[in-house]
C-alpha cells in the first residue's frame, strides 16, 4: 500500500508541476518579464492577459537577434490580435507611458523597427523585416479592437541568419585545386557552421556561340570564417577563361551569393614525379598537345614536370636518383607551346638555325651550348634539349630520337 500511495503522490505532483507550467504559457506584461521565444516554434497566447491604460489587450514576447538576421513572423487570428510590433533592441518598459497603442505608435520614444495589422477575422498574417544589430528585440502583441476581442493567438517566429561570401580576387587559377573563400556574418565576425551549405559554380558556354551556363564544381561549408572548395576543371577549359561564383544556404540562414570572378584557368602543375612511358603517352593525351622525348632510355626513368604555362619537363634518371633531385648532369628534354614555332626559331636564330632529322631546324646558342633548341614544320611548339655536354645534346637532336610520345 505504501508503494501505491508513493505513486499517487508522485502523479499528482507531476499532475500539478504540468498545469503550473500549463497555466504559465503566453507572453509577460512587461518587456522586463517577456519570455525568449525559440526561433521556429510555435506559441500560444491570449491578448486577455493584460490591458494597457487604453484598453487595449496585450502581451509582450522577446526575441534574440543578430545583426542582419531576417525575422519572419506568421501570426493569427484577428480580431484576438490586429496588431504587432517589433522594437530595437535596448527598448525597456520606460519607452512608453503606459498606453502602448492609440491609433499610432507616438506614445512610445522609439520607432518600431517592424509594425503591422491585421483586420480581417481568422486570417494568417506575415510579417518579416531585418534587423539592424545584435540584442533582445521586445515583440509585441495587441487586440486595440477592446477587450470584448481579446483572446487567444498564435505565432511562429522564423529567424534567419545573414551572411557573406567573397571568392579571392585572383586573375588566373589552376586547372585543380583548392580554391578557398572568406565567409563572414553581418557584424563581419567569422562563421563557422555546417548548416550553411556553400556551392562553388563555374560558368562557361558548353557549345560555342552559346550563353555561359553554370556548372556545380565543388560543395564546403564554412568554419573559422573561410569554405574551403577542392575543384577539378575539365582539360577543355585550360588556358581558357571562365567566371566563378559561390551560393548557397541553410535552413537558418538567407540565401548567399558571391559576386562572380572572371579567371584564366591555369594548366594544372605536376611533379617532378616518376612516370612510365605509357604514363607520359596518358599526360600528353589529357594536356592535348604532344609532350616531346629522346625516347626510352636503358637504365634510365623518366622525371616528368609540367608547370601552369603549358611547359612540360621530361628528365632522364638512372635508377636510385629520385624525382627532384638537383642536378645538370642528365638529359632533359623540354615542350614549350610556341604558335608558329618553326618560324619563330628561324627568326630568333637570325639565319644561324640549322636543318636537322625530319624536316627540323636547329639552333645552339654561343653562350648556352649545353642547350639545343628545336622546332617542326606545322607544329606550335618549340623544343629544349639540353644535355650534360654540348656534345651530348648536340648528339641526341642530330639522332632524329627527338619525337613525341607515343
């Protein structure tokens, strides 16, 4: 018996707690005792609760802001409540005299930063503006109709958050990479959340002659104020410009848009890295242009280096040297994309260019014969061969090894 009058007890207490609770739901009659409502939730109250010295009926509620947040406030039914108002934050009870409406908002020392009404009985209103700074901004309801109207009302309060984001002023990025932006609330102060989902997106024309159509290049969300997006370009797109843009989201923040950059995008840099024959064959296929060699060596691997203007490095190393390690003392063969190669070295070799295998000339420098420089008839790109001794990179152009790689 002990055991069920304990139970007894404790569910009237419960029973008790809830209707305390219960009875306790609705707005404060003053902006001192407003309760904080939760962003989203919604909330029930009763203009009956309190009357102002004009009559009217009222409750007022308190919501917390940041600067630049937009707040959506959907709220019923009239004729319970015709009236809200929003004020700036740092309003307290001594910025009106009692009468908190009549027929205007004059009896208070402070303008709302949102206002507005609703006459139209059992209709939902929304009401939406920005706010100006961070703080508690004091809501207010009101039935100015009389107290004959008062009643029960409902309202939700959507908050959304501001932000920005700018993209790096930069003229000409990598074909790949990393591509990092700066993200800041309103009040400038960094964001760090992964609600707010940011989305990287390249324009550029598909079919030529064509307007530029966007194209998703990578998603980030922002932490310590910067979203940091890993991007891959199509080949196609190298050496060519296109714009860039950032936009994006969250179920609590307003909609974000960069402004958009224009950049050239850059060949991707590699290496130095060791590659096979038929990976050099892969890279000359993804570049789109022949990336020229002295052919397979014995003994030897093959150091390939492209860097972001096109120029592409094949170093021949014997086995135990690794990629990157300094030294003259081995052949290189280099692709430099030159449009009208041939008859550019002609030019620059002022009438000194040589003829060599296939149709090729040749030129070796007085001051530099270690280096051999070479072009072909019809192709746009001019060739560097240079060895450990001028005889050496003399030797391998006069070979007719120098070629693309196939």
């Amino acid at each position: 018996m002990r055991s069920v009058g304990t139970a007894v007890i404790g569910l009237c207490a419960l029973a008790a707690i809830c209707a305390g609770v219960a009875g306790a739901a609705g707005g404060g009659d003053t902006i001192a005792t407003a309760p904080v409502v939760p962003a989203g939730a919604p909330q029930s109250g009763n203009t009956s609760s309190f009357t102002d010295t004009c009559q009217n009926g009222f409750e007022f509620w308190m919501l917390q802001l940041k600067q630049g947040d937009l707040v959506k406030i959907t709220w019923n039914a009239p004729p319970a409540v015709d009236a809200l108002a929003l004020f700036p934050t740092g309003t307290s009870d001594a910025a009106h005299d009692g009468c908190l409406y009549a027929s205007d908002w004059s009896q208070w020392t402070v303008s709302p930063v949102l206002s507005d009404s609703n006459e139209t009985p059992a209709t939902t209103r929304l009401s939406q503006s920005v706010v100006p700074a961070n703080g508690n901004y004091p809501l207010l309801f009101l039935d100015t109709t009389g107290t004959q109207n008062a009643g029960a009302y409902t309202f939700t309060a959507v908050v959304l958050h501001g932000a920005s984001v700018s993209l790096p002023h930069v003229s000409a990025i990598p074909g790949n990479g990393t591509l990092t932006a700066d993200v800041r609330a309103p009040d400038h102060s960094p964001i760090s959340d992964s609600s707010l989902k940011l989305t990287l997106k390249g324009y550029w024309s598909t079919v030529a002659g064509s307007p530029p159509s966007a194209h998703k290049l990578a998603t980030a969300t922002p932490s310590n104020g910067t979203a940091q997006f890993d991007y891959r370009l199509p080949p196609r797109l190298w050496r060519k410009k296109i714009r860039l843009q950032i936009t994006g989201g969250g179920s609590s923040y307003q909609a974000v848009t960069s402004q958009k950059e224009s950049v050239k995008v850059l060949i991707p840099e590699i290496g130095p890295v060791l590659l096979s024959s038929h990976q050099l064959a892969v890279e000359s296929n993804l570049l789109r242009q022949p990336i020229y060699w002295a052919g397979p060596k014995h003994g030897s691997r093959y150091e390939f280096t492209r860097a972001t203007n096109g120029y592409v490095y094949v170093r021949y190393l014997p086995h135990g040297v690794r990629a990157g390690h300094r030294g003259t003392k081995w052949l290189i063969v280099a692709t430099y994309p030159v449009r009208g190669a041939f008859s550019a070295l002609k030019k620059y070799a002022h009438g000194k260019a040589v003829a060599g295998p296939n149709r090729s000339i040749f030129y070796v420098r007085p001051d530099y014969r270690k280096s051999v420089l070479m072009a072909f008839p019809g192709v746009n790109d001019q060739i560097e061969v240079y060895g450990p001794s001028p005889a050496v990179a003399r030797a391998i152009v006069e070979s007719g090894r120098v070629r693309p790689v196939r």
